[in-house]
C-alpha cells in the first residue's frame, strides 16, 4: 500500500520558528472499519491539530492470521478521514508476514520519534508487537506507550495471557480508559510499579525499568462524527418506518454487545405501548464474507476448531443470531438495518434516536458510548465493566443490572418517564474532548 498522500510541515509559526517534535501511533489506519480504526484516526487529527507535532501513522496491512474468517477493510466510506491535517500514513505491517514486523521497528527507528503509542486491543497482537517494541526499546530512548482498550479478556486462556505480557511488558508506560484497566493491569503483571496520573507528566527519559507510568484518561468524543444540523429528522423517521421514540443499538454485533438483551428487553415494553421503536444498525461480526466460496468455509472452519481447542471455548459465536429473536410480534416495532454504515452516514441513525443501548455482556471503553455523547444522546447500559465509572443514573443516562432483561425494560420505560437534558450530555462530551487527551500525552513536550 502507498503512503497517505498527505505532505509534511516542518516547521511551523508560534511566535519563534522551531522544529516540530515527532510522534509515532501505531494501529489500523483509515483503509480499516471498526472503532480502533477510527480511534486511531481520530488520536492523530488531534495530535496533528496540537501543533508540535509531525505525526506518523503506521498502519497493518493484515491486523490479524490470514485464517480469521473476516472482512476488515472499510469499502464503503468515502471521505478523507485525515482532510486537512499533515499526518503521514505509512502501510507496513502484516500479521503473517514476520519480515514486515522487523520492517516497522526499522521505520519508527528511522523516524525516530520521541514517542510512540501503540492501540492494544486482543491478546492475539501479542506475537507482532512483542517483537516490534522489544527491539525498539533495545535499540532506542524512544518512549512506547500502549493505549489499553483492554488488559484481560472475558475468557482469557493461559495463551491470550502469554502474549499480553510478552508485548506490555517491554512498554516504557500505558494509557487507561478506566480504574478497572489499571487494576487489571497491576494483577496481570505484579512485577512492575505503576504510577497513576491523569496529567500525563512523566520523565520518558529516566525510564527506571521497573516503573511505569499509566495514564488514566477516557474514551474521547468522536470528532469525525458530527450531527447534521440540516437534517430532517421526523422525514427519515418517516422513511425508516419508525415511532415516536427510538431507542438505537448501534455497531458491530457481537454477542458480548449484547443485542440478545436489547432485543428481550424491548419486547416487555412493547408490549405495554405502541409509541416505541428499536434500530438496530450493525454489520454482524462474522458474516462479512461469501460462504458460498470453499476457502472462506474452510477458514471459519479452522478458526473454530482452533478457538475450541486454544480458548477451551464450546460456544461458536460465528453462529451467534440475535436477529432471528424479533419474530412476528416485533415486526413493525423494529427496524434493522444489518450493514456496514459509512462514516459519512452514522450520523442519520443517532440523529433520529432518543438514547442508546449498551446492555453489554461485559465491556471495555465503548466507541458507541463516545459518539452517543458527540450526538447528545443518553445512554443506558448494563452495570459492568467502566460503565459505573462513566454514567450516572439521571445525569447521562440510566444504569441496569447485569444480565437482567427485566431491569434494562425497567430503565427503558424510567428515561421515557424522565428524560436526560441534552445540556447534561454537552457536559459529558466537553469532559471527554480529543485536545485534554492529546494533551495528556504529549505531557512532557507542551
């Protein structure tokens, strides 16, 4: 793949000339779909916009063993995610090809930046990025930091373990989104000690060994998604089929997501009122390729195995099918739009929704959680995992019992009693801003 085209600035007007510092994000770019992707994206236009940095973006080519039976790439979108910014995009890195991993060290060692941040997000990467950081580390004072979308998995085998710490463990320091990650982080590597701030100010160059720095931050507000202020809301309703309230789940469905709850949940109000509705709008997980060709069967048919076999798992969530619980009785009640959304055409489904769900099976920090409050829409999740941490009943939104599809109707009937103000959401969005996280990490360079 060919570098962003992007050109770059060297040097910029602030009163004095100066060159500008380097910086180095490492994780999928804007070729790849999914929240990592625009995460990533999103941390480099704020990085870009700072002002002191020449930001370098180094990309997979391949995030993951050619036999995951997935489709990754973003084929759809069609804007520029990184129109005017001077952020350079490089293609390098290649899950199955090991001389690519050597590839990407030598590039960072060439640009040598002052500090790197890495997006960690499955165990699986654990392999690459070992050997990617490691030999950074040996040979360079450059700083490393993993930006922990995660530290244990639901069900983390011995494996998943192995390789999480055979990558975290030569970080010069971490970013965390939330206590509960950093707590995990201190159980899975006891051996190191962790000093928590949250202004980003940290020595990289002291680099002691055995004490790491952790960032705890949060999840920020997407920028790239943005409400149409021209948009004529009651119209799509209209044309999507819709009712007075709209309560949206949003985004890949995943059986951790929790659409089986979501989709419980909504039948007990429905059938108290005729007023509701539920979107669902997601491209399911692991139905993106055509099981019609021999080769994709064969690879859904390895990975399951292999996933048996490696996770001690019995459960196939390739087989997982919310959807075919909405049955007769939801019909005309729930409107789904199973599909991958443009980045240019998210904002069409939030705009005519009342709240999100989030009544996750368990949960890391949310990139639905992050758009909802850029579109000023409460939230309502389960009780696990940060959530407690980032919603607060009748603030931004309302909280149910874990696994309780009785509760989470319970809390869809209390926001329609007892709305959230869009005010409350402004708050939250200002809080969780892409500039106070940017700034956080280049902490030591403002």
């Amino acid at each position: 793949m060919q570098a962003h085209p992007h050109q770059q600035i060297p040097w910029q007007f602030r009163g004095f000339f100066f060159m500008k510092k380097k910086i180095v994000l490492f994780g999928p770019g804007p070729y790849f779909k999914g929240g990592l992707a625009n995460y990533n994206i999103s941390l480099a236009r704020a990085m870009d916009a700072l002002g002191i940095w020449e930001v370098h973006l180094i990309s997979w080519t391949q995030q993951y063993p050619a036999l995951i039976p997935r489709d990754f790439a973003d084929r759809k979108s069609k804007e520029d995610k990184l129109a005017g910014t001077q952020v350079k995009v490089h293609y390098i890195t290649d899950y199955n090809k090991p001389s690519t991993w050597k590839e990407t060290s030598d590039k960072v060692l060439e640009i040598n930046p002052e500090c790197m941040v890495i997006q960690w997000s499955i165990a699986l990467q654990g392999l690459p990025l070992g050997f990617i950081v490691k030999r950074i580390r040996k040979q360079s004072s450059i700083e490393v930091l993993f930006d922990l979308h995660f530290v244990i998995q639901k069900e983390q085998t011995f494996i998943d373990r192995f390789f999480t710490r055979f990558a975290l463990k030569h970080a010069s320091g971490f970013v965390v989104h939330a206590g509960k990650t950093a707590t995990e982080l201190q159980e899975l590597m006891p051996g190191f000690v962790y000093e928590i701030s949250e202004s980003g100010q940290r020595n990289p160059a002291q680099n002691p060994g055995k004490v790491k720095p952790v960032i705890k931050l949060f999840h920020p507000v997407y920028d790239m998604f943005k409400p149409e202020p021209q948009f004529d809301t009651d119209a799509e309703k209209q044309r999507l089929g819709l009712k007075k309230h709209v309560f949206l789940f949003f985004g890949f469905i995943r059986k951790y997501k929790g659409l089986h709850y979501c989709i419980d949940a909504f039948r007990k109000l429905a059938g108290e009122r005729d007023d509701v509705s539920l979107l669902i709008v997601g491209e399911s997980f692991w139905k993106t390729l055509d099981e019609s060709k021999w080769i994709n069967r064969f690879k859904k048919l390895v990975f399951n195995t292999a996933k048996k076999i490696l996770a001690g798992s019995k459960e196939d969530e390739t087989e997982y099918n919310p959807l075919g619980m909405i049955g007769e009785e939801l019909k005309d009640k729930v409107k789904v739009v199973n599909d991958f959304v443009p980045n240019e055409e998210v904002y069409r489904y939030f705009q005519v929704s009342d709240c999100i769900l989030l009544f996750y099976e368990y949960a890391t920090p949310s990139g639905v959680e992050s758009m909802a409050y850029n579109f000023k829409k409460p939230i309502l999740a389960s009780r696990v995992g940060h959530f407690p941490e980032t919603i607060t009943d009748g603030e931004n939104g309302y909280l149910a019992a874990d696994a309780d599809t009785e509760d989470m109707a319970r809390v869809m009937r209390l926001f329609l009693e007892k709305p959230i103000p869009e005010k409350n959401m402004e708050k939250m969005a200002a809080r969780f801003s892409w500039e106070i996280y940017a700034k956080a990490i280049s902490g030591p360079w403002l």
